[in-house]
C-alpha cells in the first residue's frame, strides 16, 4: 500500500466529491490544501450570502508559515442562488459550456515546492455533471 506522501507526488489534481451539503468537503478541501502544500479551486461557486468556500478554505488553512492560508485560483462562475450549479446559471441565463473551464496554472512560486503543487478541486455531488453534452466536474456550495 502506498503512503499518502508518495499518492500526493504523483498527483497533479485531487476531486473532493460529496452528494450533500454539509458533510465535510470544504473541511477536507481544507486539510488537503494545509498539509499538502496545494492550491484550490472550486470551478462553480453557487450562493453568495455569505463567504465563499474558497474564503473559507483561505481561513482555516492560515498559519504562521501561510498567513494568507492556501494558494487558491478564482471560481470560473459565482452564481448568486445557493442552488445546484445548473439551476443558478439558468436563473441567471448562463449557459455552462465545457469550453468555459480550464485547470488554473500556477502564476508563483510556493517557496516549498514550487509550481508543483497539487490543485484541490471540487465536484458537485457525487461526480461529474453533464455540461452542454460532455461531461466536466461542477460544484455546489457547501
């Protein structure tokens, strides 16, 4: 069995997938992106009355050696409604293409690993959705 630190230096992303609100994603999201030096990026942020899962990421992975915790890349679409992604972009008439979406890249250093860290996304629950007839990971708050 491998260890967990040689599963992290072969990867280039991890999927953080649950089929609910509330049941820990963003906590793992957290915890990953903490102890393994990486960066976030939650391709769809649906809801915004109050912080985003990115800003919660940031706050509790802060520390003395992150103050402003992990690196983290901008959501592709911020939807208002704190619905599913589909439902939000309808009601606000976008169309969520696969065109749309592309893995952030690293734009600086992390003075520990580099431009080698790993991207910590995140899935709508349970897995891929259908965008505009092929599939591409999505997310919902929460």
């Amino acid at each position: 069995m491998q260890s967990v630190s040689s599963i992290k230096n072969t990867m280039k992303a991890v999927f953080v997938t649950g089929t609910d609100t509330g049941i820990g994603k963003t906590l793992v999201c957290s915890w990953l992106c903490h102890h393994w030096l990486a960066h976030y990026w939650k391709p769809i942020q649906s809801g915004l009355n109050g912080p985003t899962d990115t800003q919660v990421v940031q706050a509790l992975t802060r520390s003395k050696s992150q103050p402003e915790g992990c690196q983290s890349h901008p959501e592709t679409f911020r939807l208002q409604a704190p619905l599913s992604p589909h439902q939000s972009a309808n009601q606000e008439g976008i169309a969520l293409r696969l065109e749309h979406f592309s893995l952030p890249t690293c734009t600086h250093a992390n003075t520990a690993q580099g431009c080698t860290t790993q991207t910590v996304e995140r899935l709508v629950g349970g897995g891929r959705r259908r965008i505009a007839g092929a599939h591409h990971p999505t997310t919902h708050r929460g």
